[in-house]
C-alpha cells in the first residue's frame, strides 16, 4: 500500500513538472538546507526512540510563479542517539499566491513529498520508501537569491523507521 502511494505522489510531482505552461518561464535553482530533525525509530536499545539532530542537505530544483519542484538530497548523524540516516526526495510545492513581484517576494506554499531512505542504528540498517507533505513560505531576497523556511513530514515504510520531521531553512540561487 505505502508503495502505491508513493508510486502515485512521485508520478503527481512529475506530471505537475510537466505541466508548465512556457518552460521559457521557468527559474532552475541550486541550493543548501539546514534543519532541526526529528526520527522516530527503533534503536537496539529502545523501541520507538525520538532522535532529534542537525539535518544538512543539497537541492536543485525549478519553480515559476505558481510552483516548484525539487530534488533533495539529505543527510542526518546523531553520534548522540546512535542514529543516522541519508534521504532523497522529489518535493512538489504549490504556492498559495500568485505574486506578480520579481523580486522581494514573500508566497507561501504547501506541498507533498516521495523518496527514498536508509537508516542505520547499532544492529539495523533498513532502507525503505518516504511519503509526507511540507508547508512554509519562500522570501525572495534578491533577483537571484531566495530563502525558504518550512516544516516537513514523511512517514516511512520500513521496519524500524515511523517517520522522519524536520524544521528547514533554505538558500537557493536562482539561474
């Protein structure tokens, strides 16, 4: 079931890719997040373990006035919880206005998410799919650069992984 839907929300992100009306229109953009996460997993010394650390991640993704998508690649190590883990996703974000403005914009958005993850704690190492969704805002900072700051949540189908949350701060540059 868990891979039906992500089947089905990774084939939703790449149809809304798709779409765009003018790809002339379209900004391609390059950047880094950084992130207060949270996973609840098993470890070998408790079942159900919050472990919570410093996500750091690479994107590069497109967006115009109405939408983005992106490709995320993350990584995650809690020395402290014995808990670490490596995620790829496609992101899909929608903007809930339309903002004529180029640049010194504010739009918020939301958005669904699907990937991939292996994680790793003393004695497991499972992979397994990622399904969830995101809501934030963007800030355009300049014509070239813009910020984003976003709450994201995935649920997992492996074994010992239920789901991974993270508060996120972006950088992109736009070219």
């Amino acid at each position: 079931m868990v891979k039906k839907v992500a089947v089905a929300l990774s084939c939703l992100v790449l149809g809304g890719t798709l779409h765009a009306a003018d790809l002339s229109e379209v900004k391609k953009f390059i950047g880094i997040e950084v992130g207060a996460a949270k996973i609840q997993a098993d470890t070998w010394l408790v079942d159900d373990h919050e472990g919570d650390d410093v996500e750091l991640g690479l994107r590069l993704g497109a967006q115009n006035d109405q939408w983005r998508t992106m490709l995320v690649f993350d990584y995650f190590d809690s020395s402290d919880d014995d808990q670490n883990y490596e995620k790829g996703l496609v992101q899909f974000d929608y903007y809930l206005f339309n903002n004529e403005s180029e640049t010194f914009s504010f739009r918020p958005f939301i958005g669904i998410n699907a990937g991939y993850m292996n994680y790793e704690s003393t004695n497991i190492d499972e992979s397994g799919f990622l399904y969830g969704g995101q809501a934030g805002f963007i800030f355009g900072v300049t014509e070239h650069f813009d910020i984003d700051v976003m709450y994201r949540y995935s649920l997992t189908d492996a074994a010992h992984t239920d789901h991974v949350e993270s508060v996120v701060l972006g950088l992109n540059y736009l070219y």
